[in-house]
C-alpha cells in the first residue's frame, strides 16, 4: 500500500524545501501544511504536541506517524533510490556532507540570509549582530570546502547525484542573500547548474 | 579481505569517543592516532592536505581512505549490524537523532563543556562570552527533549540500542562539566545507565 506523504513547513526554508526537491527528483506526490515560524506557528501547543515536540520545521508525516529533522526526511523519501550511492563508501561520503551540512553549513549560511533578510539587520538581537562575523567566517568557510571538493569532481559523493547534492543545494544557491558573494566560488556555480538541470528539478519559492 | 581502520583523534573529544565506543560495541579493531587540537595540530598543511581538508577531528581512516564527520563514521562502521535498525521508519529515525545530535546538542553542550572544562572561562574572547546563555538555554531545551523522547521507551529509535544512542550518549553523559545539571533529567540518568551495561562497552578517557 503507498504511503502518503505531507510536509509540514514554511515555503520560506530551504530545510523545507530540500524535501520537495527529493520528492520532485524521485516523482513522490508530496501534500504540503504551512506555518509562518515568524509568527511561531510551529511553537503552538497543538504544534509541539501533534507534530514536533522540538517546535520546529520541516516535519515529514508518513500517513499518521510524524519525522523531524530535514535531512532524515529526505533520506526517509530516498530509501531504495539512486539518490543513495550503493557503494558503502560513497553512501558514508553522502552521510558526511549530510553531516557537514548541519553542523558546518546551516548555521552560518542559512542563519545569516534569515537575519539579513527575513529578520532585517536593525531588528536583530545585541546577542545575534556579535554572531556576525563568526557566522561569516565559518560560512566562508564552509563554501571553501565545497569548492574545492567540486573541483576535481561532479557531485559531492561517489560519480552521481545523491543526497549529499540535494540537501547542500537548497543554502548554498541563495547563499548571497546572506552575504556570500556565490561569483566567488565557480566550482559551485557550475554545480548549481548541474543540479538545476537534473530531470524533475522544481525551483525554490 | 578485511579493512584496516585508523581513528585520526583528540582523546578528550566526545566526537573521536563516539566512534571508539560504535568500534568497541561491534568488536571491531581501531588503531588510533593521537593529536592535540589546543595546539592546532589539524590545522597543519600536511594535516589538511593528507587527512582533512576541513582541519578537523576525527576522522576515519579506511585503509587509504578518510571519512571526516564522526556520525558518518559510525554509520560506516555499523552498516550491515545490528546498530542500525532493519526497520525504514526506525532507520531514519536513528538518522533523525544523529542529526538532531549535530545540529541541536553538540554546538551547544559539548562546546560548553570544551569552554569551561578544557578552555577556562577566564580565557574565553568576548565573542564566545556573548555566546554562553544562548548555548545555555539551547542544551537545556535539548536535554529535555532527550528526557522527554526516554519517557516511554527504553532506545532513541526502534525498540532496541542504535548509533543514535551511541552519538548522544558521550556529551550527554559529561553534560555536567557543561554546567547542565544530569540530576534534573531522570530518564537520561536511566538511559546513560542502560548504555553503560551494553556488552562491550567502553568508558571515554
């Protein structure tokens, strides 16, 4: 029996749209249930009893049963697919930018483009402007990383599109908006111009 | 013919443990190789050019391979055990855990721990300062999520000890020296004793 799925979300966060964008590549019909997280939609008691009790999106629910934590949804969605390398190696690989991506990659690079541009740089908190330029820096970082393993190679683990692609693409194609001048790194934009043109690609709102 | 594994680590790293312990639980031997991240011995140019790029500890050596991120090499060492479940919606699950671990617990109770215990306060730049409550309140909201999730179930994910008990259990365990009180969370206090009677369990130095 097929199961269904919905993405509990805000069409906002990249988080949220990394799920689409696996369902879209492996032809999943995927319901969709949006919250506005400025308006702490997700931080309703309904909210933290029903859905998430970490008060936070993207939530997979598969028919009844309820999956938080982005990267475990795509990999949920994925299972069986070639978007997950067969070879152990590679499939470990995948899992390190996976990885990589929530540790070292989201919370510079993503934070950022929601405080400059969602959040606004006056409403920021004096705790959240002090985390500026180290939020910067690691960002720098972290695209410094991927350029240099994009340049002898055309996805990120193993010699096809995995997940690892997938999940990294969503931050890093908007990364300007918080400041990381994407020119920069060609590596990357070459890339981006692979994953976009990946058969069933849909765009981010 | 079998692999030979080499853990690239900082003994009193939480993330280098975490695979000690995945490698001590499976039976499965590791030779270790030991540097001093104080002294900034991963971000040596032979270091990043030979082992990681991304100058950082552990990392996995798989004969003449390397795998950074300490949750992609436990996954590699479990994969076809036990410790990853055979159930789809138990395995992402675990992989939903792991993550959390990267992204909602470690960045908050383990650098807490580092700073205080291994740093000194005293020592800490004005910018880390600034950092203490928010990482304060985000390791707090994570242990009672922890505590929370343990309520009803003995096991992070399906009904038996996987690699999301594994990756939590060695900064949860220490989460004192962080400052976060274990007493208030009774569900963990009964978990951390669970992990520590798995046969094959190890102690972190």
């Amino acid at each position: 029996m097929a199961e269904n799925y919905t993405l509990h979300e805000d069409p906002r966060s990249g988080n949220c749209y990394k799920i689409k964008l696996t369902a879209a590549l492996l032809g999943l019909p995927l319901e969709t249930r949006q919250y506005d997280i400025l308006k702490g939609e997700t931080r309703t008691p309904e909210f933290m009893a029903e859905v998430n009790p970490n008060g936070r999106i993207p939530v997979l629910q598969i028919n009844d049963r309820f999956l938080p934590e982005s990267n475990a949804a795509c990999w949920y969605l994925a299972e069986g697919s070639a978007l997950i390398p067969e070879d152990r190696f590679a499939r470990a690989e995948m899992l390190r930018w996976m990885f990589f991506e929530q540790y070292s990659h989201e919370p510079n690079i993503a934070t950022l483009r929601f405080w400059l541009q969602f959040v606004g740089e006056a409403n920021l908190s004096a705790q959240q402007k002090a985390q500026i330029m180290a939020k910067r820096a690691g960002g720098a970082e972290a695209l410094e990383l991927l350029d240099g393993h994009l340049s002898a190679r055309e996805w990120m683990a193993g010699d096809a599109p995995s997940l690892a692609d997938i999940v990294l693409y969503p931050y890093t194609h908007v990364a300007d908006a918080g400041g990381f001048p994407l020119s920069d790194y060609t590596n990357i934009c070459a890339w981006i111009a692979r994953v976009e043109a990946l058969p069933g690609f849909v765009p981010m709102q």
